[in-house]
C-alpha cells in the first residue's frame, strides 16, 4: 500500500483517488474494520463533504489520520460569472501551488462541468492557450474529482454532466483519467451515468485504441480540425506522429468496440479551415461512421494571431455537411463575456504572477 497512490509533489497517500478495496485494506494497516471504507467512501464520494470533521460517524482518531495521510482539496483562486448565461470559470489552486481551470455551464438539460486532467499541456496545439508553457505535471484523480466536488459546494447546484476538455490531454494522463470515471461513477459515491461523461483527446492512437478496450460506456470526442494531414500539421503538432488515417481508424475502432458514437470537435478558424472545400472534404473523411460533428467557431486569444470564423461561413459549412448526411451542430457559445477560451485564466494570473 506505501506505493499505491501517492499525491503529486509529496509522499502522503491519496485515499480520495482509492477505489473501495484499496480504501478498505489502507483502514485495515491502520487498524480500521472494514466497514470503516464503506462508511468514508460514502463521504468523500457520495456526500462529498469538505472537512475531515464533518465525517460525524468516524472515531476521532480515524479522522485524524485521514486528514494527516492526505484528504486532498483544491482551493478557489479567482472566479469570473457571465451575466449573460451563468457560466462559471474558476481558477483553482493546488497544494503545491498550481492554478487550474475548471467551467461550470448552465443548460436546460442540466448543469455541466468542464474539468482539466493537467496543468498545463504538452500538445502545443496552435488555437489554444492552455499549451502556452507546455506542460507542468498531470492532475491526481483526486484533483479531478474535487473541480467537481468543490464547484457543487460553492454553487449548491448538482452536477449532471462532465467533459473532460479543460486544461490538458487527458489519454497523456491515463490511468489517473480511468481511475477518474469509474470513480465518479461509481453507485456507492457519486454515481453519475459514464454516458453522461465525455473525454476529449487530440488523438493519441494507441490510447484512443486501449480506451476502447476499457469497457466504458463513455462518449468519445476526438479534437479533429482539419481535413488534410498537412492542414492538421500546421494546428496540432500530434498530427506530425499519427496520419488522419491512423487517426479515424482508431476512431472506427473505438465504435466498433463500445457501440459508441464518436464526436468529432472541428474549431473553425476564419481563413484556415472553414471554406466549403473543407466542409465537403470532412464529410468524404467521416462518410458512413455512425458521428457526430461539433462545430466550435473558435474563441481568439491575445497569444495566437487566429480569429473566429463569422456566422455565415459556420452556418454554410453545416448546411454541407447535412447535405452529406454528416450529422452536426455548432456549440452554443456560453460565457462570451468572461475570459471564454480553454487556458485563458490561467494563463492570465501567470502573466500577471510574473508581472508583480
């Protein structure tokens, strides 16, 4: 157990990120009955309190212990509101100093939140800003699951969706990423349907492939952007590594092993990638694959010289793509009021941290 799970920049373990049994022989090294695990998985998962001291039914003692061996939480930095939708960005801190972002998105359906799987990122993908200083460490599963937790305590709103598109690459963070899912939905914690979760990568094949074999049921996203390899080279370095072929075979195989339909994410790009030219070359490339396409008119930031694409240009090239039987839609833009693009806050109080 001393090498289980360790916390990222320490040496306490991390009994947020345990799974049941792992909770259960961790309390019986410290002498615990077993149904001690039951009894702190439901208040860390299920209630997901805050406080070790709020976990009424567990001996002192006990609680002491788990607050020194590692209860981990994150901390809010800094928050923008949209007083248009409700969106939410917070800033969150780590333990050992990190800033995060994390989104909390209002819908008819639900409440979502989009959650970071890294601080920073190693992709170097051109439109985003979460890439800028690459990458600094991966999250613990822990760390992912408390952008969930503590947005619910700071809100009081439920969470009924989450996208794993934030901050990072989250197949660069995998076993922590598996660790997460099955966690958050496991029935005795939190117990949110895995179809209600959505992982976003830029297609890492070999860990689009193993994702496959995971046996999750849920929704995978591939972050796609281009319809050449060429073009793709010059927006996402990962392209230089693996072809759109390697790339939508992977994909097809994702579906053919899960059920699944895959979502395709295309960031239109004003003058890059957003002609009617692309439009019909996306849907030769998708043709015949039970997908879906979202089209993400791309948000500009101060770094990156790219803009969005206008109204027309985004509604014509959908018009194409349903011409072609290639089911898509444009995401509703939320938060357009508050620093909207993935990395932009954090990316912020870095600047300014260096500027005082």
């Amino acid at each position: 157990m001393d090498n289980l799970i360790k916390c990222e920049g320490n040496n306490i373990t991390d009994i947020k990120s345990m799974y049941m049994d792992e909770l259960a022989d961790f309390l019986k090294e410290k002498g615990q009955p077993s149904f001690r695990a039951k009894q702190l998985f439901d208040w860390m998962h299920a209630k997901y309190v805050g406080d070790v001291d709020e976990m009424t039914n567990l001996p002192k003692q006990l609680r002491e212990v788990i607050a020194e061996e590692g209860f981990v939480r994150i901390h809010e930095e800094s928050r923008q509101e949209s007083s248009k939708d409700g969106t939410i960005k917070f800033l969150y801190r780590l333990d050992d100093g990190q800033m995060i972002e994390t989104v909390f998105m209002k819908y008819s359906y639900g409440n979502s939140i989009c959650i970071s799987s890294q601080a920073g990122c190693r992709m170097g993908c051109k439109f985003c800003a979460s890439t800028i200083g690459g990458l600094v460490r991966n999250l613990t599963t822990s760390e992912m699951l408390e952008q969930i937790y503590e947005t619910m305590r700071i809100t009081g709103e439920r969470i009924s969706n989450i996208v794993v598109m934030g901050t990072g690459e989250p197949l660069d963070n995998y076993d922590n990423l598996i660790r997460f899912i099955r966690l958050i939905s496991d029935e005795k914690g939190y117990n949110i349907s895995q179809r209600n979760i959505t992982v976003s990568s830029c297609g890492l094949v070999p860990k689009i492939k193993q994702l496959a074999d995971e046996q999750l049921t849920i929704t995978f996203a591939l972050s796609l952007h281009a319809t050449t390899d060429e073009e793709r080279k010059q927006l996402m370095p990962v392209a230089y590594k693996y072809s759109l072929a390697e790339t939508i075979d992977a994909c097809k195989e994702y579906f053919d092993k899960t059920g699944r339909r895959i979502t395709f994410e295309y960031s239109l790009v004003k003058g890059v990638n957003d002609s009617s030219e692309h439009a019909k070359r996306l849907s030769k490339l998708l043709k015949g694959m039970n997908c879906h396409v979202n089209l993400i008119p791309v948000n500009p930031i101060e770094e990156r010289e790219y803009q969005k694409s206008d109204n027309d240009s985004v509604e014509k090239f959908k018009l194409i793509l349903e011409k072609n039987s290639i089911n898509g839609t444009i995401r509703r833009s939320v938060g357009s009021d508050i620093d909207a693009a993935c990395g932009q806050l954090r990316r912020k109080y870095s600047k300014k941290s260096q500027e005082v």
